[in-house]
C-alpha cells in the first residue's frame, strides 16, 4: 500500500429513510384533515350521476398505481415502494368512507351512520370483515359499494399488504446482514494511525514487512554457514 493511498472504509448499514416516511405520515395528517374538512355531501343528491363517475374513476386511478407499486415492490424498482402502497392503502380506504357518508345522506340508506367518524369506522370494520351490526347497509346504492370495497379489499388491498409486509421485512434482513458484516469500530481499518487500533497503519505494516525479510535472510543466511560448517566438520573427519 502507498503512503498516499488511503485504507479501504467499510460501507456502514443502509439505514431507513426517515425522510420518506416523514412524508408520509404528512401526507397522512393531509388526507384526513381534508377528508374530515372538505364539503363531500355537495355531490350526492345534487350531482348524482357525477358522483358516481368521479368514484368510479378515483377507484380506477387507485387500483392503476397499487398495481405498479406492487410490481416494484416484487421487482424492487422504484423510490420507497413501501412507503408508496402505504399512502395508497389509506387513501383507498378514505375513498371508501367518504363515498358512504355521501350515500347516507339520503334517509334510508344507512342504519346508524350519521357522521364521518361513522363512515371510517364503517369502512375499517368492513376492510376487517369484523361485521358488528352496528351500522349496516340498507339501500341499494350503500350495499353495492360494500360489495366493490369488499371485492377490492381481497384482490388489491390484500395484495399491496403483503407486499408492503415483504418489503418492509426484505429491508429489515438487508440491515440486519450489513450490520453483522461490518467489524467493530476499534477493528476497522486506518483506526492504527493512533495507535490505538488492532489493524497497524501503512508505516508499521512497512516496518514489520521489513523485519520479517531481515529475519528471512538471517535465517537462510545462518543456515548455509551452519551446513557449510557441517560439511567442513565431515571432511577433516
């Protein structure tokens, strides 16, 4: 090694970017904030078929980007594909509720759900195939979208948890890996500068190098007199 040349460092673990999960637990905060603020009773009755059609295309969007970050979780493509199926598990989920409490608007179509704390707990309850009977779906309109959500719950959603479970658990290996191959900090490499690391630095490799030929030679010296000594020893015997 050169003196100039520095010694290798070894890469330390890939730590989790807590920068994109920062994100998206704003970007959480965000979707409920308008989910419980914005006017979503304005469609309804009012505007019927556009509300039908703005759900249908939203759940269209949905299902188009849950497909491709399922394809580079198992591909492992893409920026925080993670974090990606996260935000969109959740934001079908919204879609869902909020569509339940503009269907319950119109009297008869739900028993029980006032609120939109009700449409969530509806929509997770459902997700959940828990099923307490507490609210239930009585017209026409609410059932055939418990139908949908049911549906999209088996097909997609269960299909962007278990790729968000593996990979969250794929990362959490990788770490784990990186961070039992990696020497202690007193075993790195250029820590013998000072003296006090077990690795000697480029000098006193060079000095014990150098010991170590001197005492080669002295060896290989020494053992040629000695035979040479041996031989003369024979002789006048």
């Amino acid at each position: 090694m050169s003196a100039n040349q520095q010694p290798p460092t070894t890469p330390s673990p890939q730590h989790p970017d807590l920068r994109a999960w920062a994100l998206l637990l704003g970007s959480f905060a965000l979707l409920m904030l308008g989910y419980f603020t914005l006017p979503l009773r304005a469609l309804g009755d009012d505007h019927p078929l556009l509300s039908w059609v703005l759900f249908a295309a939203v759940l269209t969007l949905l299902t188009g980007l849950l497909l491709a970050r399922i394809v580079d979780s198992i591909r492992g493509t893409g920026r925080h594909p993670g974090v990606w199926l996260a935000f969109l598990i959740c934001f079908s989920l919204t879609v869902f509720a909020g569509t339940y409490y503009v269907l319950a608007d119109r009297p008869g179509e739900f028993d029980g759900l006032v609120t939109r704390l009700d449409a969530l707990y509806f929509t997770v309850v459902t997700m959940a195939t828990i099923g307490y009977g507490d609210i239930t779906a009585a017209g026409q309109g609410p059932r055939l979208v418990v139908l949908l959500q049911i549906t999209y719950n088996f097909v997609f959603l269960a299909a962007a948890a278990g790729a968000l479970s593996r990979t969250v658990r794929s990362g959490m290996e990788v770490r784990a890996h990186r961070s039992e191959d990696d020497p202690p900090p007193g075993h790195r490499l250029g820590h013998g500068h000072g003296g006090g690391g077990s690795h000697p630095g480029p000098g006193q490799g060079r000095r014990s190098r150098g010991l170590l030929r001197g005492r080669k030679h002295y060896g290989e010296g020494g053992g040629h007199g000695g035979g040479r000594r041996r031989s003369g020893g024979t002789e006048d015997g």
